[in-house]
C-alpha cells in the first residue's frame, strides 16, 4: 500500500510588521513577513521576497501592526470568570476570608455548564489579548472527574493550546482530594500524546493538602507530571503549615519529592531567600500575578530578592485578566512603585514572558514554541502599534511597558488558524457566548449565595 500524504495546507504570510522573534534575544524586522503552512512556520523574513517565494499564498495584512510571539500565561483560572461583579454579601477582610467567602463558595456553585461557560469567556478574552497557550488552575468540587475533560474540548474549540490541571484538596474532605488526584491522573494519561492539550498535577496551596493526599499524589504522579500549586501567596499558607503539619509550604513538597524543574511555584510573595534558593535549585519556576497580588493586598514578590537568589520567574494572571502584556506593565509598575525606584524594573520582568514560552515548550514538547523561525508552532499575535521609533532587540520591553501592551491586538494566529482577524474571534461566538454568560451567571449566583459561609474550624479568624 502506497501512503498517500494528501494535499498541502496552503502557505499563507503576514505581511508588512515590524517583527519581533522572541522575548529573549530576538531579531527585529521592519517591514517583515511570517510566511506560514499548516501549524508551523515557514520563514521569517522580508516581506517581498517570502511573497516572490510563495506567490499563490494567501495574505494576512499586518501593516503598520507590532508582531510578537503568541504570548503564554503561566497562571489562569478559568473558573473565576463568572465573578465578575459578583457580591459576596460580606467583607472581605483578609486573605482567608476572600477564599471562604467567595472562591471556595463560587468554585463549588460551578456545574457542567458553568465550567464550560467559564473557559469560553477566558477562551476568547485570552485570544483578544493575543494569548495562545494557558496554564489554568481548576477547581469545581461539585463535578470533579471529568471537569478537566469539558475544558479541554472548550480549548480545542477556541484553536488554543492548554495545560490544565484540578487543583487538590482537602479542604472539602480526602475522599474530595484523592478524586482531584484521581482527575488530575486520568487527565494527564488520556492527553499524554496530545499536541495541544496536556495535563499536570494541580494543587490549590500547601495549607489546604493534608500529608496523607502529598503522599498519594507523589506515589501516583506520572513520570515527568509536573506540579502547578500557590506558594506563600499570603502569609496564612506558612503559618497555617506550620500549625497544621508542623513544616513550611516548601519542605512539605520536597519531603514528597514534589519540587522539580517541572514544578510551578505560584506567588511566592512570603517566601524568604533559603526557600528561594531550594526552588531555584531544583530548576522549578516562581510564577508572578503582580495584578492579583494588588488586589488581594497580599504583598509583593520581591523581584530583586528573586533574581540574586538565581530563581526564573515567569507570569500570571491569576483570574484576574487574561491580559498578559497589562500583567507585563503591572509588574513593571509594581517594582517602581514599591521600591519608589525610577531606575527599577529592567531586570527579571523583561525576562519573564520568555521564561513562560520556555516553559510552556517543555510541557508541550515544543522547543521552539516563543520563537518566531522556520518549524516553530506558527503561534502569534499582531498589536495595532505602529511603533513611533526604531524598534531594536534592546528596547523592545521598552516599547511594549511605555505603549504597545495597551494597543488593542488585530490578528491573533494559533497553531497556524487565525483564531482572530482584524479584531474579530472566527472560533469563538463571542457575542453568544457572553449572551448565555449573562443568562446563566444569576443562577450560578443564587446557588452561591445559598451556600453560605461556614469558615473550616482550621482556618483561623484574623488575627
Ligand atoms: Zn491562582
């Protein structure tokens, strides 16, 4: 039997940008071309000589536009979409409140149809900021098993790729956690293979995970499973290790074995420079949301503490957006204004949308994903930002903190399909789905306002 491969994908190129090829050490190119064929990328180069080259392909106008690589966010949460506006009808007073008063009830009102709704919205506002790969953080205690299964289907609807994961624990009984150990296990062996969608093991925080659910996951965890979990987010995680289980966030993990170049560390804003170094050791990943940090007044990463203890830091958005160039120009600002420092901010954050693209490309097997050249995933976006001076591979952070990352995106490109073109989604029903959001979210909020309050006896008032 001879194998008949079937006609090629049709070549088709972005014409006429400015060009950007990476987050680290790119090449720029005014009036650039990305010619692409299927999921990968052709070639990068001058726009008159890729089309001589490909005469028949079709054109996807980029001119007077910014071209960047797609960009990754390292912390989502999809599930949290529907709280917009939503009233928790008592003061949030501190960290654990915030937790038991809105998240943990809204996580459990979700159903089947509130989870799907839930990753659409994130799906599409991703897509409009020019997102093409998430790492989110699910959580749904009322339908566990098979909860990843329905956001991963809304993934391959939107054209996206994904890393997802069920955040364990025992916050709702162990028979809850071993069941979002069991769903982060099932996730992960069905998507193995898969070329877009992959699955890791998920936490919510050390504070939350008895010794006995540790042990269980770390027996069952599949070789090369890394773990994405909150660390240290507020001060309430160490203390609460401390009381509970009689060690810090981090020594709780690696007395598992849980800490490794494939570990998410999310936050890390309460950590002091000896467990810093522990993660850097390992090789595994601080994962910054200066944004959600601000806003659940939880204190700030330091940056700076951060880079001297040889730790890479990646970024989030944590469910607060899914905007991740406002994430970028959050933490700029937030490294300023802390440190009322004009001079600050030019290390570690101008690094960290390329540590989520090197990331990202090992949980995927992608090497070259972040990259714009010959055989990488043919995966960006196009900023409506004619840049107003020479764009060069020294100030391209610069172009994007002190304009570009609040220019709307016009095109965004994933795996080849463009997933947006000239500020229109072509795979999500934008307008449908924010219909139906509207209409579900009054139940979803009825059944969280029937759930009430009941703070766990373990978790201490404020103090
Ligand atoms: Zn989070």
């Amino acid at each position: 039997m001879t194998g008949n491969p079937g006609p090629s994908p049709p070549v088709r190129i972005l014409t006429a940008a400015t060009i950007v090829t990476a987050f680290s050490e790119p090449r720029v190119l005014d009036h650039g071309a990305v010619a692409w064929q299927g999921e990968r990328i052709l070639a990068v180069g001058d726009a008159g000589e890729l089309i001589a080259q490909h005469p028949d392909a079709a054109i996807l106008d980029g001119s007077g536009g910014m071209v960047l690589p797609g960009l990754v966010n390292l912390h989502h949460h999809f599930y949290s979409s529907l709280a917009r506006g939503l009233d928790p009808g008592r003061r949030l007073g501190d960290f654990g409140e915030i937790l038991d008063g809105l998240w943990w009830r809204l996580d459990r009102a979700l159903d089947r149809d509130t989870i799907r709704l839930s990753a659409e919205l994130a799906l599409a506002d991703s897509i409009r900021s020019g997102v093409t790969t998430v790492f989110d953080h699910h959580a749904s205690p009322s339908l566990i098993g098979g909860s990843l299964e329905i956001i991963a289907e809304a993934v391959e609807r939107a054209g996206l790729a994904a890393v997802l994961c069920y955040e364990i624990t025992d916050r709702n009984g162990h028979e809850d956690a071993i069941e979002g150990l069991n769903e982060n296990l099932a996730f992960s062996e069905s998507r193995r293979h898969d070329a877009r969608v992959r699955g890791m093991l998920g936490f919510h925080a050390s504070f939350t995970v008895d010794d006995a659910t540790l042990r269980a996951a770390a027996d069952a965890r599949l070789a090369g499973m890394g773990c994405h979990i909150h660390v240290a987010e507020d001060a309430l995680d160490l203390r609460m290790s401390h009381v509970v289980y009689g060690a810090a966030p981090l020594q709780r993990l690696d007395r598992h074995g849980l800490i490794d170049d494939r570990t998410l560390a999310v936050h890390c804003t309460h950590l002091g420079s000896d467990d810093r170094q522990l993660l850097a050791e390992r090789g595994a990943v601080i994962v910054h949301n200066p944004e959600s940090n601000a806003n659940n007044g939880v204190g700030r990463l330091d940056l700076d503490g951060a880079a001297a203890d040889g730790c890479r830091v990646g970024l989030g958005t944590d469910g607060m957006s899914s905007a991740m160039l406002g994430s970028l120009r959050a933490a700029f600002l937030a490294v300023r204004g802390g440190r009322r420092d004009p001079t600050a901010g030019f290390v570690v954050v101008p690094e960290m949308l390329a540590v989520n693209a090197e990331v990202a490309g090992r949980f995927l097997d992608e090497p070259g994903l972040g990259r714009l050249e010959a055989g990488a995933p043919a995966d960006f976006c196009v900023l409506d930002s004619a840049p107003p001076t020479p764009v060069t591979p020294g100030n391209v952070f610069a172009h994007l903190v002190y304009g570009s990352a609040g220019s709307p995106v016009r095109h965004t490109v994933a795996r080849g399909r463009v997933v947006m073109e000239d500020h229109r989604l072509t795979t999500v029903d934008a307008a449908a789905t924010a219909a139906e959001a509207r209409a579900a979210a009054p139940a979803l909020w009825e059944r969280f306002h029937a759930l009430g309050v009941s703070r766990p006896e373990w978790l201490p008032t404020k103090e």
